[in-house]
C-alpha cells in the first residue's frame, strides 16, 4: 500500500501502513493517508482482497480526536487554529505524497476551469436531446 494501490484504472492510492496486531479473525492496522478521498481506506482494503469491519478516525492532522465521544464535536482552541494555518501552509509548498506539487497559497482560492467540449459547443459526453415530432 506504500507504493499505492490502484482502485480503479488510473485511480491509484497511497497510505503509509502499520500493522497493530494479529488476531485469528482480523488485523488491526493504522492508516496515515494525505488527503483522505472518498472511503479511501476502504477501497484500498477492498483492492487486496482484506474487507473493512470497523474504521476508526484518531486524528485530522496534527489535531487529536481524543477523549471525544463519538458523533461529538467541539470547537477548536486558538492554539489548535494556528498550529492547522502552520500545517496547511507548509503542505502548500511541498510535494503532496504523491509527487504533486502544493497550490503554494491554501487560502487562495481554485481556479475555475470551463467544460470541455467536444468540438461542437456541447460538453463531452454529453447528447443532444432529439427533436420531438411537431
């Protein structure tokens, strides 16, 4: 999983792994991901053929969740705010785990970028309805 996982074509994941402990029926292991995609574990674990039964979040960052009940939410500290603002800015200037380069500015906003077309004005993959008999 280190060298990543490829979960669909061209979608591959990578997460650094640590093997917790060996029961008869399971494994325990703890997940260090870089952006957390959509059920990203899950769909990593699924790829190798190890199914998911319980998934447990124990820190967003350099935040720890502990001593939260589940479902509970608090608001953060200000020492909490400004050693987040640290991290994401430093994120920003360095490869993410998977060699991309960081936006530099993680309070700036996303470009818009427009749809592509498919030479003929329409957006790509999409059909022109077809005209109802008059």
């Amino acid at each position: 999983m280190r060298e990543g996982i490829e979960v669909a074509p061209g979608v591959v994941f990578k997460a650094r792994v640590r093997l917790h402990r060996v029961l008869k029926a399971n494994s325990w292991l703890e997940f260090t991901l870089r952006e957390g995609r959509y059920r990203e574990v899950r769909r990593m674990c699924e790829a190798v053929g190890n199914p998911v039964l319980s998934l447990k979040r124990t820190r967003f960052g350099p935040l720890s969740i502990k001593g939260l009940p589940p479902g509970a939410y608090r608001q953060l500290t200000q020492a909490e705010l400004e050693v987040l603002y640290r991290t994401v800015r430093r994120a920003g200037q360095q490869p993410g785990i998977d060699g991309r380069e960081g936006s530099g500015d993680p309070h700036g906003p996303a470009k818009k970028r427009r749809a592509r077309t498919s030479g003929r004005g329409q957006r790509a993959g999409r059909r022109a309805k077809p005209q109802r008999p008059s």
